[in-house]
C-alpha cells in the first residue's frame, strides 16, 4: 500500500501528528495529497545530491501542478484551483536551487516513515497485550453471527408456514368445492381433476422443503448448543474456578443468559412449527404424506435439543461462602452461607414458579470416616428475577448451615482410604422442575468441591486445599481428589500465588518476587518451568513448617498492616537476604529495602548500607517486626522515626534512601501523622517498644528518648538490630536478659552496681571488640 495511503488510514491520535508536520508551508499537505502517487516514486535522496535530477524533478513538479490546476477548473471547484496557483507560485522560488525543495520533501517523507514506525510499533505492542481478549472477542462475534443466523431462519421458517397454511387451504377449498360441484362434461372434470393434481403436487413438495427447512434449523441450533454447552458454559465455568481462588477472570453470566435464551426461544418455535404441521396434517392429508413420516422424528429431535439445553442452564452462579470466611468453598459447621443458583434460559412468564431444593453429597463415596452433613435452613427457594441485580433468575439461598451426622457405623466405608477433615470434599445439590408448553424436564445443578471445619484454626488448611483443587482439577465433581492429589507445575503455581496478592491487595507478585519463592522452593536454577510442588510440600496439616503456612502468614500480614505500601510498590517483600545483599551494597550510604522474613511467620524487616572504617560498604538488619509491632506503631512510622546512636551517641535514622534512590520522606512522606516528634501518637512506642541494639562491636541503636525512661517510664523490648546474618536464628525464642527480672528499673543504678549499664552505653568502646564476631556467641541484645 502506498505510503501516503497508510498515513491517512491511521488513528486519530497519529493523523493529529500528520496535520502537525504538515502545518509547515514547506510542503502544503495539498500537494503531498494530489501527487501523493509521482511524489513517492521519485529518487529525491538523489536529486538533494544531483543539481540536474533536481531541476528536472523541480520542473515535472510544476507541469503536474499546472495539471492540477487545469482539472479543478473544469470541475469548477474554485478554491483549489486558488490553494493550487498559489502553492505553484511558492514553489518557483527553489528555481535557483532545486536541491533544497528535493532536501525539503525528502525530509518530509522521512518524517512520515517515523509516524508510521510508531503506529506500527503501538500496534504490535496492543496486540501483545490484547491478544487473547482479541481472541475471546472475535470467538464471540461469531457466536453473535450465528445466532443471528438462527433467528433469521426462524423469521424466514415463519414466513413458510403462513405460505404453506394458505396452499394447503386453496387446494382444500378447490377439493371441496369439486367434490360438491358436479362437471358438466367429462372435459371439465378433467380439467379440474388436473388442476387439483397440479395444487396436490405443489403441496407435497412445499411440505417436503418445509421439513427439509426444520431439519436444517434444528442443525443451526444443534450446533449453537455445543458451542454454549461444550464451550462457552465449560469455559465460564473454569473461569469461576480460577475466580473463587483469586484470578480476575470475568465470571458476568449475562452473555450466557442472552445466548441460551435466545436459542431455546427459537427451539420453542421450531416445536411449535412442528405442531402446525401435525394441525394441517390432521386437514389435508394424502398418500405418502412426507409430513406423516418425518415429523415424529423431527419432534423427538428438537425436543432433545431443547432438554439437553435446559439442563445446563442450571447453574451455581455463587459459589457457597460464608461472611467471615477466607474465601469461598470453606464452611464451618453450625455457621452460616450462602449460595446462588441462576437459571440461564429467562423466561418472565416462570418467574416465581420454578422451586429449587437443596441436597446434600447426593453422591457421596464410600470412603473410610467420611463425614456426612444435613443442610439447616431455608432449604427451598422460587427462582425469581427480584434477587438479580441484571434480572436473571435467581434462587439466592443466604442463610444455610451444615450439621455432621452421628455416624453409627463408626465411620466405616466401602475403601481404606482416609482423608484428613480439611482434604475431604463435599458436594452441595440443587434440584428444580422446568414445565412449560407442554415440556417437562428435571433440572440439577451442583457447587464446586467445598471444605467443612468445624473450628477457625482448619480455616488455614482448608483454604489451601480449595487453592490446590481448583488450581489442578477440572473435574467438579471428584470429591476423592486428594486421595493422589497431583504435583502443580510451577509456572501454575506461580500465577496461583500471585492471585493470592492480587485477590488480597489489587497487586500481584512480579518475576523477581516470584524468582525468589522458586528459590526457596526448588534451590538454585536458571529455568524452573518445568519444577513441580507436591500437595504436601505446599500444605499437610499438623505440619508447621509448609510453604503454605510461611506464604500465608506473610499474605495475611500484608493486608491486614501493610496494604497500601505493598499497592504502591514500596515494598520489595520477597527477596532472598543474598540478593538484598548484592543488591544494596552496590548502593550509598543509607540505602535501605523492605523484605518479608524468611524464618518469622508473617514477619517485615529491613536492610540498609552502612559504611565501615574502611570505606567497604556492609548490610545491617534488624530483627522482623510482626503484628505485635504493627498492632502498636504503623510500619511507615517506624520506618519514620527508626534511630541508632552514631558517633558521639547522636541518635540518627540510617534509613536515607528506599531502594533503589528515592528519598525516604518522598516515598513514604503521604502516610505520616501530621504530628511529629514528642507530639507524634506514636511516640510512647518508640520510646518505649521500639530500641534496638546491635550485634556489632558497639551498642548502635539506642532510644532517642534515654532520660525520659530514666524517669520512670518502664521498658517493654521487642525487636533487636543484628547483621546480615540475623535471621539464621530468627526461629529461635529470644534468651531473655537478665534485666527483665529485676524489679527495679533498669535504666537506673542498682543496690549493688551502680551505673555500670550507663557506663557501658555512653562509652561503647569499652566493649571487647572481639566480643561480638561470633553470631552465635551471644544472644541478640533486647532492651
């Protein structure tokens, strides 16, 4: 296509660029419009070169500008033949250097190129990005066309049945009337006997093409309900598998509610069409009718269609949850859910008569102690269109609960195998009747797999067991699924954890955050796609130390306390203590990152660079704060108001920079209190909670606030400043200090040792420096 061509079939934003480069009076966008075609075929980079070629360019240019001229004359169009005879004017002043005016065009055709380039390059990228929706949306604009087709064919089949029902009723008024008038000679009655044949015949092949007709409007719809039925609704439901565990999957049933009743509308009017047939059959009917032969097949055929698409219009649009639950798919015995059910064909006639029941593990296995439930509440519910937001039909069941049964076998069962309570799966039931037009047919819908506790510390386990089914299993219905549960293949697994964070926070994790789990997976590796994570790896109850346990901890922690900071990107989180090394140490003093423990359960901590005597830079860390800590103090507060005594126990917050270079003040700056200092709220914490003590040659981190608790005010540690080896013993309990027993202050002299504490903190070189190079050597300081 030719390049001036491509430029004028560009977006809006990229022709706004064209009009801006041709806003010059170099080169009138006029000219460049009407010899679009000459002017891209010439050599110009040449002709800036060749003064020749230049004036025989410069000279053609004119003679096709006086062309120009000619046809706007003729055509009378008045105004351009003024824009042209003035650009011509304007380009007899190149007479005296062609070069320039070829240089001049050259340059403009150049420019083209880079908005063209850039349109091409947005293109590519937006078709990255949008490719499967572009996907998804042309599949469903074929779904539209073909539906349309259906109704189409619906309208025209109408149509046929009127034409056909007035043939059938001319020839059987012509019959009649020969049967009741006697032909005068045999002539006539011939005559009318082959008029008769002739409208007979007609008939019979009208009835023939009308069924012909019904046959193909039946494999129209036939081929609708597979695409709804084997693809969209499976799709739709794999989707709300993914959706209860956190993916941002689009789970709206509208779309699938129009398509199914648009299909079963028609599939009532094919029925109904049939019926007519029966109804002129029973008029008019003669030997070899097509009618008489074909309908009873044509009838069980399109009520099997029919009932085939009810029967999967049935479904649970809400998974069951409870209020206060971790997510959905886990309930606890003697406590509320709730569950929704939609019928996806809308009739508006049905509203308030279709009753919905609920049930109960209609097909429960026969499995050694496995659990049975009665559903408590309002078990039966009319599908009505009321409780929808969109209308749909609805039974929206919001106060059920589960009670166990009394088992008086001894929980014994038809197989060996034994599940633990958070691994066993149970099913919910729902049943309802759709009658209408003569059509009965028994409906069943089922929820997903759901987990029953029946106490809050299994909501942990549970909850895993619901991430690990709906993440690995596509069969809805295997309820003995943990019996050999299968491996999860990382990069599944990895999206699955990500949507945790994303479900959680509206923020995802990215490559680098998710490198790190890998690593603490699966150890060091340049590719680990083709690594698998093992059901007990991830979670098996009784066992503390899972990934699961660690992961969630974590996860709980940061929406309960740190939600906004991790949204806005300020905390790295998951970053190995080898990469935060490498990675600070290459930064300047006072550079500093979040990351979450990797031996605390649910614990933050962070990095900064110091310098030494040296000049060599090093890593400090102190000891994670958890939600004891964040209960009492924001974490950005403490970040704010963190400090560690310097030379001449100056106190200082070595927290300058976040990583990589932004300004502490600037990245956190938007949730401090207004009130700083003594007036902060927080400030009898800092004073009080937050003073840490290094595990280096000398006490570095002291409160600001010494004289005050020597007033008085009492001490209460929690968190101690250590090395970059901290968390080696990170899982270790604290040896508490011997000041913790005194029951005096112990800030102020003793009976029997006065000031030596005081001594020691305001002169810390006193201190051994051997004494704190062995990290095991001595237990982390808490004061």
């Amino acid at each position: 296509m030719a390049q001036w061509e491509r430029l004028r079939q560009l977006s809006a934003v990229y022709r706004q660029q064209l009009h801006e480069l041709y806003d010059r009076d170099a080169l009138p966008m006029d000219v460049r419009h009407y010899l679009s075609v000459w002017i891209e075929k010439q050599e110009w980079k040449r002709a800036a070169r060749d003064h020749d070629l230049a004036m025989v360019l410069f000279q053609v240019l004119l003679e096709n500008l006086d062309i120009q001229h000619s046809r706007f004359v003729q055509e009378e169009s008045f105004l351009l033949q003024h824009n042209i005879r003035r650009h011509k004017q304007n380009v007899q002043r190149y007479l005296d250097d062609p070069c320039a005016l070829a240089s001049t065009i050259l340059w403009f055709l150049e420019k083209e190129k880079e908005i063209l380039q850039s349109a091409d390059l947005a293109e590519q990228v937006q078709f990255l990005q949008v490719e499967q929706e572009a996907m998804e949306m042309s599949s469903q604009q074929e779904l539209e066309r073909k539906m349309a087709g259906l109704r189409n064919e619906v309208q025209c089949m109408e149509h046929g049945m009127t034409c056909l029902e007035e043939q059938q009723d001319e020839f059987d008024f012509k019959y009649q009337t020969h049967k009741m008038e006697a032909a005068v000679d045999e002539a006539m009655k011939k005559e009318q006997v082959r008029i008769l044949q002739l409208l007979v015949n007609r008939l019979n092949e009208c009835r023939k093409n009308t069924l012909s007709d019904l046959n193909k409007l039946l494999d129209r719809a036939e081929d609708l309900i597979g695409l709804l039925v084997k693809k969209e609704l499976v799709e739709w439901q794999r989707r709300q598998q993914k959706a209860c565990i956190g993916a941002p999957d689009n789970v709206c049933l509208d779309e699938l509610e129009k398509w199914f009743t648009c299909v079963a509308v028609c599939l009532f009017q094919v029925r109904e069409f049939i019926s007519k047939l029966e109804e002129l059959v029973g008029k008019v009917s003669y030997d070899n009718d097509p009618v008489k032969d074909q309908r009873p097949a044509l009838q069980r055929r399109a009520d099997t269609l029919l009932k085939d698409l009810l029967k999967s219009s049935f479904v649970v649009e809400t998974q069951p949850s409870m209020p206060q639950g971790k997510g959905p798919l886990v309930l606890r015995t003697n406590v509320q859910f709730s569950v929704k059910t939609r019928f996806l064909v809308k009739f508006p006639e049905l509203n308030h008569s279709m009753k919905v029941n609920v049930s109960m593990d209609r097909e429960a296995p026969h499995m050694k102690g496995y659990r049975r439930f009665n559903v408590l509440g309002t078990k039966s519910k009319f599908l009505n269109m009321a409780e929808s937001q969109s209308g749909g039909m609805v039974a929206d069941f919001r106060h059920l609960s589960l009670k166990e049964q009394k088992s008086g076998g001894g929980g014994k069962g038809g197989s060996d195998i034994s599940l633990s309570v958070t691994e066993e799966l149970h099913i919910i039931n729902f049943d309802t009747v759709f009658e209408m037009k003569g059509l009965s047919v028994e409906l069943q819908a089922s929820s997903l797999p759901v987990v029953i506790i029946s106490n809050s510390s299994q909501q942990q386990s549970a909850w895993a067991s619901v991430l690990w089914f709906n993440m690995l299993s596509q069969d809805t219905k295997d309820v003995t699924f943990f019996a050999n549960s299968p491996a999860a293949a990382w990069p599944q697994f990895a999206e699955m954890l990500s949507w945790q964070f994303l479900f959680a926070t509206k923020r995802g994790l990215n490559d680098d955050q998710l490198e790190m789990i890998a690593h603490r997976l699966f150890e060091k590796k340049l590719n680990y796609d083709s690594c698998k994570v093992a059901w007990a790896r991830f979670s098996k109850e009784n066992s503390p130390d899972t990934f699961w346990v660690w992961f969630d901890g974590i996860l709980v922690m940061v929406k309960t306390y740190l939600e906004n900071l991790w949204k806005d990107g300020l905390i790295m989180g998951f970053v190995s203590k080898a990469k935060e090394k490498s990675l600070l140490k290459k930064k300047q003093r006072g550079t500093f990152l979040l990351r979450f423990s990797e031996s605390v359960i649910g614990g933050i901590t962070f990095s900064w660079v110091e310098i030494d005597i040296n000049g060599k830079p090093f890593v400090k860390t102190v000891q994670p704060f958890t939600k004891v800590d964040l209960n009492q103090i924001p974490f950005h507060e403490i970040i704010r108001n963190f400090q560690i005594l310097e030379n001449e126990n100056i106190p200082e917050n070595p927290l300058v920079y976040l990583y990589p270079n932004i300004p502490k003040d600037k990245a956190f700056g938007k949730y401090y209190t207004e009130k700083t200092g003594d007036e902060s709220p927080y400030i009898k914490y800092i004073k009080t909670k937050l003073m840490f003590v290094s595990k280096e040659n000398t006490l570095e981190a002291w409160s600001p606030m010494l004289y005050d608790m020597a007033q008085g005010e009492g001490l209460e540690p929690v968190n101690g400043l250590c090395g970059e080896g901290v968390e080696q013993n990170e899982n270790h309990p604290p040896q508490n200090s011997p000041m913790e027993s005194l029951p005096y202050d112990p800030m102020l002299p003793g009976p029997d040792e006065p000031d030596n504490l005081l001594m020691y903190l305001n002169t810390p070189n006193l201190l051994d420096d051997g004494l704190f190079d062995n990290d095991n050597a001595l237990p982390d300081f808490c004061l």
